[in-house]
C-alpha cells in the first residue's frame, strides 16, 4: 500500500528535550504537520514563530519534512500585525481559555463583536482559524454545545476558513453541511476508541485526552464521513506527548501520543471497513492540499501488511497501543 505525502494537520511537538526526542515519529513518515502553538508561553509573535520553526528544523534532521506553523490567537492581534506574519504561518489556533493543556491565555466568552476585529482581519487575509470546539461544560457535552458557536462564527465570517479540530460527535459531522466555511480534522484514535475504551474498563491514561472519546453512534458518524474522505474533513492525528509520569499519574495529562504509529493504524482502519486507498489518500492528504492550498514536499510512503509491536515508549512517551500488536508496518519511505 503506497501514500503519497502524507500530512497531519494537528500535530503537538512540545519544544526542548522534547521536541528532541519526538519530533523525527512524525518527520519521517509525514510530508509535513501542522503544528499547534501551545507551548509555555504559546507562541504569539513573529519572532516567537521562527524561532521555533528553527528549533523544529533542527530536531528533525535530515528528515524531510515541512512545519506548517500556527499562532495561538489572541483577539487583540491587529491586521498589521497578521500582515506582517502571514508568510510565516499557515493558520491561527483558537482555544477557549483553560480548556486544554496550555491554553490559559485562550478565549471566554466568545462575544462576536469583541472578535470581530481579529476575525475580520484573518478572513481578509485569508489565514484558516483552527478552533479547539469546547465549551466548560459537562465533559461528553462539550463539543457537542460549541456548534452553536461554530454557526455563531460562520455566520458571522462567511469568508473565514474555520477548522472545527479533532471533531469527536455526530453533532460536529452535520455542522460540515450546514456551512460552507465550515473544515473539520479528525484523529486515528476518534476514529477507533469510545468512552468504553478509556473508562470502561481499567482506566486507560495513555487513552485519555480532549475531547474525550465519545459514544459509539458518534465514532460511526466520524467513521462515515473518514472512509469516504468527505472533502471537507482531513486527518489531524493531535499526537500530544505527555512524559509517562504525567500520564501514569494522579492527574493525569489529556493528550495521547500516535505520531510513530498514525499510517499504520488508518492503513489497517480503511482495509478493515473494505474503504479504497484513493480514499485513504484524499484523507491523510489531497484534502488537505485543496483546503489549505499547500502543496507538500514529495514523499512516498509503502506500508506493508506485517505485523509492528509497538514499542513500550518512545524516550519516555507511552504510544497509543504500547506492547500491542498492530497489523500493518512501515516498509519505506522516500523523497525525491
Ligand atoms: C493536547 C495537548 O496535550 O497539548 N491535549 C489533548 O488532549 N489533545 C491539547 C489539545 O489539542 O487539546
Ligand atoms: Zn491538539
């Protein structure tokens, strides 16, 4: 099975050791990532953005691999300011304040008019708004209760690329129809684990993240719309290594870690549900091309149907299925 150019369009790389020791799981395999922005202290300026682009080229090597690179919003930034930093970055991220890990400085309240200037400038600019869709309500209605500000912001900015993030309900599928600005990313684990798979059982930390895993009839609808590669929709694996301490603990850390394994897993996810590889293509990909209009660097990438033990951890980072057997393995990759 061959992919061209595959790309993760949500991928946390963390910054210092870190970043060292985690951020080849992801250049090897992927053209290229779009990387989340809440380091401490996000990243929020120019200076901010290159740097760390910089401290991400040099970690991963010789790989070949492109970081899209992303700002953490801020409904202060001004027009000239995302003017001047357009060229760096491909999209902004928006987190609602304290939702998620890192993202204290995120935004309340969501009052239109109090974004409107923020908004206005990145639709002008044409800069896609990634949205982290949770509101701080109960836990498994969360998403769920964001759509309403989705179409809020839809409306409001019909020209403004929005990226519904690491969509988890049925609710974040049909909202895909309703509104023509309306994007959505999808990880490998939505797409596999429900709510019984975290907390059904034995509690499973390294399972643990935001949004939590949902119902069944939700990771149906998000099935539905992944194996047909709806066009709106891409893959985006949110990877998000957490140290195994901060995971194997009381208070544990949301994020799991799926960078080393993502290909493999949605090779043996489409074969499963008898979806075609040009399917598989579109979503791990050509979507993301046509919706963000990058053209990726060349990268082929043969899997093949043997089975891969994933390790125990990654430089102390607990994956996904750690000590399991998974179906598919990575045979080689190449560049031209
Ligand atoms: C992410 C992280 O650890 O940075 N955690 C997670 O559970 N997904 C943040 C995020 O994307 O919500
Ligand atoms: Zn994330």
């Amino acid at each position: 099975m061959q992919l061209n150019a595959p790309l993760d369009m949500h991928l946390h790389l963390r910054d210092g050791e870190m970043l060292e020791n985690i951020a080849t799981a992801s250049a090897h395999t992927f053209s290229g990532a779009i990387i989340m922005p809440n380091l401490v202290p996000p990243v929020t300026t120019k200076e901010e953005v290159l740097a760390y682009k910089n401290r991400i080229l040099a970690a991963i090597g010789d790989e070949k691999f492109t970081p899209y690179m992303t700002l953490f919003f801020n409904p202060n930034y001004t027009k000239e300011f995302l003017a001047s930093v357009k060229n760096e970055i491909t999209a902004v991220k928006l987190y609602p304040a304290g939702i998620t890990t890192n993202s204290e400085g995120g935004v309340s309240g969501f009052d239109v008019e109090e974004l409107r200037p923020a908004l206005e400038a990145l639709s002008d600019l044409n800069i896609p708004l990634c949205v982290h869709g949770e509101t701080n309500g109960f836990v498994m209605d969360r998403e769920a209760e964001f759509v309403t500000i989705y179409e809020k912001l839809a409306t409001a900015f019909p020209k403004l690329k929005i990226i519904m993030e690491h969509i988890t309900t049925k609710e974040s599928v049909t909202a895909l129809d309703r509104f023509e600005n309306l994007y959505a990313t999808i990880t490998i684990h939505h797409l596999l684990i429900t709510l019984d798979d975290v907390a059904g059982g034995m509690l499973k930390p390294h399972l643990f993240c935001k949004p939590i895993a949902k119902r069944p009839e939700d990771r149906d609808a998000l099935l539905n719309v992944a194996l047909k590669a709806h066009p709106k929709v891409m893959f985006g694996s949110d990877s998000a290594p957490h140290p195994k301490h901060a995971k194997e603990a009381c208070g544990c850390a949301a994020g799991v870690f799926t960078a080393p394994i993502a290909l493999q897993l949605l090779a043996e996810l489409f074969e499963n549900h008898h979806a075609s590889i040009d399917n598989l293509q579109n979503f791990i990909s050509n979507n993301a091309q046509t919706i963000y209009g990058v053209t990726p660097l060349q990268k082929t990438v043969i899997l093949e149907k043997k089975p891969f033990m994933v390790p125990l951890d990654y430089h102390g980072v607990v994956p996904m299925y750690a000590g399991e057997k998974i179906a598919y393995s990575i045979k080689e990759v190449t560049h031209t």
